[in-house]
C-alpha cells in the first residue's frame, strides 16, 4: 500500500494540488527505489548479525511514520526526500520476510507460501483503490483535506520466529521449535543462524564466483523490470476519452478499474505456485508465465486501435507475477544447503531491480509517452525472452551440476574434503 499510494493519490488530486505537470510522478518512483537499492543488501547482511524479531519492526514502525507525513507535503521536492527515505526503511521488510519463508517452508510448501506473501502486495494495492475511491467520494474537503491526503493518512509490529535454529518466539514451545528444525533437515534444507563476519565474507565470495548467481539475477531481473508494463495503467483509463472527447471514465471508476486486474493476479499467482509445489514445476511455471507476458506486451507494443483489445491485454500482464515467485521458490531448492547465501542473493536481485526501477522509465515510462509507450512495451517484451533464456541456463547448469543441491555454491571443495574425511577414517580403522 505505501508503495502504490503516490500513484492513486496522483490521479486523485495531488497532481492538481501541487502541480505536478512534469515528470514528477516517475521521479517518486526513482528517488524511493535510490533508498531501497542503496540499503537492501545491507539490511540483509545486517540480519546475519542482528535478530530480524528486533530489525523489521524498527524499520517498520519508521516507515509508516515517513507515510503518514506525506499527506502534509507541500510540493514535490518534500515528497521526493519522503520517498528517499521511505524506500531506505522500506528496504528492510521484502527480503527479510521472503528469508524468513525460506528458512521455515519445505519446497513442496514453498512456491505457494511464497506467492501467498506476494499476493498481500497486491490485495494491498486492491484494497487501496477501494480506500482512494471511498475517500475521494466521502472525504473530499473534509477538515480541509483532499481525498489524496486523506489515502496517505490511512496508510500509516510483526510477530517474528526468526530463523527455525535460534528462534525465541513465545508461541512455539520447545517440541514444535524442534520439529521445524527436523522437518527441514530431514529433506537436505539448512535454515539460517546468526554467523560470524568472517564466514559471512566466505559465502560472500563463493556467491559471487557461481555462474548460477548471475543466471538467476538476469531471469530474476528481467521479470521484475517486464512487470512494470501495467505500472501505469491507471494514467491510461485517467486518459482514455469518449467520441466527443470527454474522459470516459471518472476518477472514482479509475480506482476501482484495476481491481479485476490485482484479482486475476491473486488467482493465477497462488493457483500456478500451488501447482509448481505439487508438480515440482519450477521452471515450467516460470518459462510459462514468461511467454504469457511476452504475448501480452507484444500486443501492447503494436498497440491496437480497439480499446477492448487494449485493455484484455493490460489485464493479462496481471496473470503472469507467478514466473517471479516459482523462480525464487526454485533458487531456495537449488540452494538448500547455502541459507545466507539464497538470502543475500534475492537482495542483491532487489537491489538491482530497484536501480532498473529507478532509470529504466525515466526513459521507458515517461509520463509524456503515455499511453503507447513506444520504447516501454518493445522494451518489456524483449525481457521476457531474456528472461526465457536465463532460466534455461539455469536448468541447463543445474542439471551438469547436480551436486550442488547436496553440497552447496562450494561444492567441489566440499565434496572434495569430505572424500578425504572418509579416506581417513577408513584409514584409522584399518589401523
């Protein structure tokens, strides 16, 4: 909600509050997803040292301050320091609690766990058209306030078990805290404990060495950066005009436009991660869903001359957020004996998605270029097949080096040492 609020409140008013006539909305975007690329691996190293039962609720508690002061922002210049700030905190909360499903979940419960904690992102955004849509009908003016700085006082502490092996949580007693540590060892998955900074460095590296690092942050990436091809669908319905030129829908009918599209979204995500935990289709789902939204922006990229045309397939970009979920939820499976290692890399992944996020539409999405977005679409569609290829590889790597789901980023060595470990104790015995 926090994330989506500028945009709805943009279309709602504050445009026309505080004149923003320029590129101002894009720029949000950019100063807030500077903070998030800026502090996000950080956040995550800082995890490895410090409780997340401790960190996330900090941060978040100051995040929803940052929100709530935005709806007394007098001009863009203030919203841009918000936003900065906003996304330094905010930097905190994704890939924390991804760790967090990583280190209590199974694979075949991971995907669909995974898609569930997205699809909140998205119920938020759909519960924030209905609230923007409310307030603008009900609360325009009231005490003085638009509708759009009433949204940002609405949107302003977790419960966290940590990590399975040094979890402190009331709620679990000693047996269940035991069988969530058994659970995961007894299928080959390690969960993630509080490490010392030099061992840190160590997988730091090893991370850094593996092709399949770089294999996952481009299939990751491109997803990330093709899905902001519906970012901006609602300035397209705020644009859209009828034959004698007038706006075809009203502000109220802009909010509420998008919600079929957050809720065809939450089926296809849970639905195709669900069969991605049952079936064990990682890269099915994810290749699937991929060609999906390859369809999807090539139609936009053409963009026809039929505004029902137009808008089926703005919808269908909506179906295709499971490709990013099964992807991640594939990257914990293959990495299931490195837990720091797969957090640290999702936070990289973010990171360099938020400096996508932060450049690409200054280019690719500028306001001026709605709503045919001649370098966007092409642009979007064009990642899809980058992202095709690189999931490719990365079966393709996996299956030429299966050992690294028993043994890790490091397999060779270890595999190596523990060859040699058996050699000796043979050797002992035999003595």
């Amino acid at each position: 909600m926090d994330q989506s609020a500028t945009t709805q409140a943009y279309v709602s008013g504050m445009k026309e509050s505080l004149s923003l006539y320029g590129n101002e909305l894009v720029e949000f975007t950019t100063y807030f997803s500077i903070g998030y690329a800026l502090f996000i691996v950080p956040a995550q190293i800082i995890q490895t040292r410090i409780r997340p039962s401790i960190f996330l609720p900090i941060c978040e508690i100051i995040w929803g301050a940052l929100t709530l002061a935005t709806y007394k922002a007098p001009n863009a210049k203030t919203v841009y320091g918000l936003r900065f700030f906003l996304g330094v905190f905010e930097s905190t909360s994704w890939p924390g609690l991804v760790s967090l499903i990583f280190n209590w979940y199974t694979p075949r419960e991971l995907a669909k766990r995974l898609a569930i904690f997205g699809v909140s992102g998205v119920a938020g955004n759909m519960f924030l058209g209905i609230l923007q849509a409310a307030f603008y009908k009900n609360l325009n003016g009231v005490n003085g306030l638009e509708g759009w700085q009433w949204l940002f006082l609405a949107s302003g502490f977790l419960v966290i078990p940590d990590s399975p092996q040094f979890t402190r949580a009331l709620y679990l007693n000693p047996s269940e805290r035991e069988l969530a540590r058994a659970r995961l060892s007894k299928i080959g998955m390690t969960s993630s404990d509080l490490i010392p900074f030099d061992l840190l460095v160590r997988k730091l590296r090893s991370l850094l060495k593996s092709p399949l690092t770089y294999l996952f942050l481009a299939a990751y990436l491109q997803f990330a950066w093709s899905q902001r091809a519906n970012s901006y669908f609602l300035l397209y319905l705020k644009g859209v005009t009828d034959s004698a030129g007038k706006p075809l829908y009203s502000t109220y009918t802009v909010n509420l436009i998008p919600l079929g599209g957050y809720g065809i979204s939450i089926v296809c995500n849970i639905g195709l991660n669900a069969v991605s935990d049952w079936k064990g289709w990682r890269w099915q789902v994810s290749c699937g869903a991929a060609a999906l939204q390859l369809v999807a922006t090539a139609v936009l990229a053409g963009w026809p001359k039929s505004h029902p045309t137009i808008m089926t397939f703005y919808f269908l970009t909506f179906a295709t957020a499971a490709w990013g979920y099964a992807l991640i939820a594939w990257l914990a499976e293959i990495l299931r004996k490195e837990p720091e290692a797969r957090s640290i890399i999702v936070a990289i992944a973010i990171t360099l998605v938020y400096v996508g996020h932060a450049t690409i539409p200054l280019r690719a999405w500028q306001v001026s270029d709605s709503p045919r977005y001649p370098i966007g679409f092409p642009m979007a569609a064009a990642f899809c097949v980058g992202s095709i290829i690189s999931m490719l590889g990365m079966r393709f790597y996996v299956q030429k080096y299966p050992n690294i789901l028993d043994w890790g980023l490091d397999w060779e060595t270890r595999q190596d040492g523990a060859i040699e470990d058996q050699y000796r104790e043979i050797q002992l015995r035999f003595d």
